[in-house]
C-alpha cells in the first residue's frame, strides 16, 4: 500500500503547540508521509514552537501583518492554499481547533476535495459570539471535516449535537503530550527579568489576556482589578507575557505598566511557559491552553471569561469562571490569595485533558482509517 500522505496545516502559537507532538508522532510511521504546511498567521510566536520541537515545514505562506484582520487573514490562507493543495494533493489534510487558519485551511481543502482532519474537534461554548470568532470557526469546520478527533467525551457529544457522528474519535488532548515534552527541558533560568524574582518568598500569579472579545473595556476592567490585586498583597508578584497584539500591548502598558511587583514581558518560548507555571501560585487567563495546562500542574485557574468551552476542569473544581467584571475579579483573586480553605481546595493536580497519548491515538486512527490496521484504536478515558 502506498504511504497516506497527511499535511498538517496550522499557523497560530497555540496550534504549533498542539500540532508539534503529532507531527512527531506521525513522522515515526512508514505508513505515513507527513509534511507540515505553516499559514504563519503569526511569525516569531510560531517560529518559536518550530524550533523548540525541531520541526520543518514543506510550506510556508508568510502572511502575517501587524494589526490584520479576520478578513486579510482569511482571503490570503484561502488563496494561498489553493496553490500548495493542487500541487502537493495530500490524501488528509489536518487542522487544529479554531483559528482563522483552520477554517480557512479546512474550507480550502474542501474546495481542493481533499478530506479534512480535525484535532481538538468538539468544544463548543454555546455562544457565536463568544469566543469570537473561534465558536463559529470550529462548528464550520466540524461540518467539513470527515475525521474528528475529540479530546473529551463531552466534545463528542457536542458533535452529536451538530449531527456529526461518524469519524469521530475520543484522543485526548495533545497539549498534554506537548508538556511531556517541553516540562524536563527547562535550564533552570529564564534569561530575563524573571530571574530576579524571590521564587520562595514570593506568590506569583501569572496572567495572560488577548482574547478579541475582550478587547476595551472588558480587559481594561482585568487589568484594573488584578493592579489592585497586585498593590493590596504586598508578596505577589504578577508575570504577564503580553501577547504582541497591537491592541493587547496597549492595554497592558497604559494600565499596568510601570507598576511595582508587576513584570509586563514578552511572550515567552513554551518550555519557559511551561515552567512558569509550574512555579506559579495562580493563574488568571482568558487563554484556552492554559485552562487545560494549569489543571494538569495542579495550579488554580481564574478564566477571565464569561463562558469556557472547556468546562471539565471547571466541574473538577480546579478552574473557576470570574468573568470580567472589575469587582467580581478582584474578589475571586483576593479569595484565593487569603483563603487557604479555598486555594487547597482548587489546587489539585487533575488530567481530564489528556495523558499525554493523544497524538499516538491520533496517528492509529488515521492508520486505521486508510486501512494500514485492522483495529479502531480506543478511546482516551481521564483517570483521576
Ligand atoms: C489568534 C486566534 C486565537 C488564538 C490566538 C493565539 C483567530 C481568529 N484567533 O488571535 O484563537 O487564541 O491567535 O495567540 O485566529 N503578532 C505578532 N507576532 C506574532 C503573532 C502575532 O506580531 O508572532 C501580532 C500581529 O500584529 C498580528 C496580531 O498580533 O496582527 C494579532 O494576531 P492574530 O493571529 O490576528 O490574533 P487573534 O486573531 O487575536
Ligand atoms: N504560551 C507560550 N508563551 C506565552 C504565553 C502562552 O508558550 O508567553 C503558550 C501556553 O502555554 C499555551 C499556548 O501558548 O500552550 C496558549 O496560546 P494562546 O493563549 O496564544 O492561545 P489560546 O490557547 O487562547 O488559543
């Protein structure tokens, strides 16, 4: 039989994480020809997990600008694409979560007849408009896709919801496989301001906030609640790795710069990532990775959010929705940075994400699928 030809098309930081350790994983199979397409709807950030994971990419279509829009982003991944398709012709197209990229990528390859692969399929909010534009995003790609592969139960019962019930596999997530990767290589120092931090007699939280949904005022009223949070607790330290968005820089720098204990950084590659959280007190993040890393660390999550997609962590108890109200966020922080009850209560290692053989189950699902094996393989369930 010939070798399945699979390209994997992402171009965000947090697909490249989530994509690395498959695209690893399925460069071990024969059976597989694996070649890895980048939109590069971000640059350094992607660049960087690239590296880190000692990847190559077949393609690259560069897009990025600063301040681009969903409509820019998408026209060019469209048009790009349409190119690299016809010429390379893979048998399986895979994409991640819910990026402009992949669904621009999935609709692509849609357009090329090329079947569509889709890892963390399944998550759903319940709200089009929030996470905006992710929501719609990853309910137009799970339309296209014939293959899904579900980190959760719950997001394959999501799917049933939307009528999908064929190729649908239960894998876990591969940010867990991701963190295997990135946890033992951290040297130990940041090579940054970080190091100057008193890691033992400080608590530190860590924050990150880029959300499109949030931007104005809702971030504005973050930033205002954790300053405070940050000046009414003279032993926290507050770590935010300020995502490069033109719009996230300037919020972060007029309301939280030059303030004491506060430390506004670059974005930092994912094994300092990875690292700082370990050795954070609390995390507060409208990120999605992070409200699946956290939990695996047994670190408290405050979701600067009014919904999650992923509420398995929420009904573990280590994962709290705060919102973004000013008051309301100042209140859940203060909560767990007085009350000792409340933070053992959340600070509880819990994987419902994952153990760390996502990526493996994806790659014998495809096997199985082109018909390279005879077994289905089974489906991820969380231990506790
Ligand atoms: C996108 C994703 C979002 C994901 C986030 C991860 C969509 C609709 N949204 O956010 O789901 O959580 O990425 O970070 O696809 N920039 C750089 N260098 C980089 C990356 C970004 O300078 O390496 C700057 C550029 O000015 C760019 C801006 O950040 O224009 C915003 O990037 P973009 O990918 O458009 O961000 P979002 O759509 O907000
Ligand atoms: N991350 C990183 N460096 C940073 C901030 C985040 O490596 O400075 C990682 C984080 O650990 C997680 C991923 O980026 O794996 C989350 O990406 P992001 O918050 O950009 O997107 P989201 O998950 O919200 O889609």
């Amino acid at each position: 039989m010939n070798p399945v030809k699979v390209m994997s098309i992402f171009g965000t930081r947090p697909e490249a994480i989530k994509m690395a350790p498959l695209l690893l994983e399925l460069q071990h199979h024969r059976e597989i020809e694996s070649v890895a397409c980048l939109t590069a709807q971000h640059r350094e950030m992607l660049d960087s997990v690239m590296s880190l994971f000692d990847l190559d990419a077949a393609f690259d279509l560069d897009i990025m600008e600063p301040g681009q829009t969903l409509y820019t982003v998408t026209a060019k991944v469209l048009t790009g694409l349409g190119q690299v398709l016809e010429q390379a012709r893979p048998d399986l197209v895979l994409v991640h979560g819910d990026t402009t990229t992949a669904f621009s990528a999935a609709l692509a390859a849609f357009y090329a007849k090329i079947p569509v692969g889709h890892v963390e399929a399944g998550l759903r909010s319940g709200d089009n408009l929030s996470p905006f534009p992710e929501e719609v995003n990853r309910k137009l790609v799970g339309q296209i896709a014939s293959l899904h592969f579900c980190p959760t139960v719950r997001n394959a019962i999501n799917l049933q919801h939307d009528g999908i019930t064929n190729g649908v596999f239960i894998t876990g997530n591969t940010v867990i496989d991701a963190m295997r990767y990135t946890l033992d290589k951290f040297p130990g120092t940041f090579g940054n301001e970080l190091d100057q931090i008193d890691w033992q007699g400080r608590r530190v939280i860590t924050l990150t906030c880029h959300r499109r949904e949030n931007y104005g005022e809702p971030m504005a009223a973050i930033f205002r609640a954790i300053k405070a949070l940050v000046e009414a607790h003279p032993d926290v330290e507050l770590v935010y790795p300020v995502h490069p968005s033109p719009a996230v820089q300037e919020a972060a720098r007029s309301i939280l710069g030059n303030t004491d204990r506060v430390h506004l950084i670059g974005p930092l590659d994912t094994v300092q990532m990875h690292a700082l959280l370990k050795r954070s007190y609390l995390i507060m993040t409208d990120s999605g990775g992070l409200q699946e890393e956290a939990p695996a660390l047994g670190k408290p999550v405050l979701v600067l959010r009014r919904e999650t997609e992923r509420p398995e962590a929420v009904e573990a108890g280590t994962v709290q929705l705060a919102g973004v109200e000013e008051a309301e966020v100042f209140r859940l922080g203060a909560l767990l940075l007085n009350d000792e009850a409340t933070y053992q209560k959340m600070a509880r290692a819990t994987n419902p994400y994952g153990d760390g053989n996502a990526s493996q189950r994806i790659a014998e699902a495809i096997l199985w699928h082109f018909g390279h094996r005879g077994k289905r393989p089974v489906d991820f369930q969380p231990g506790e």
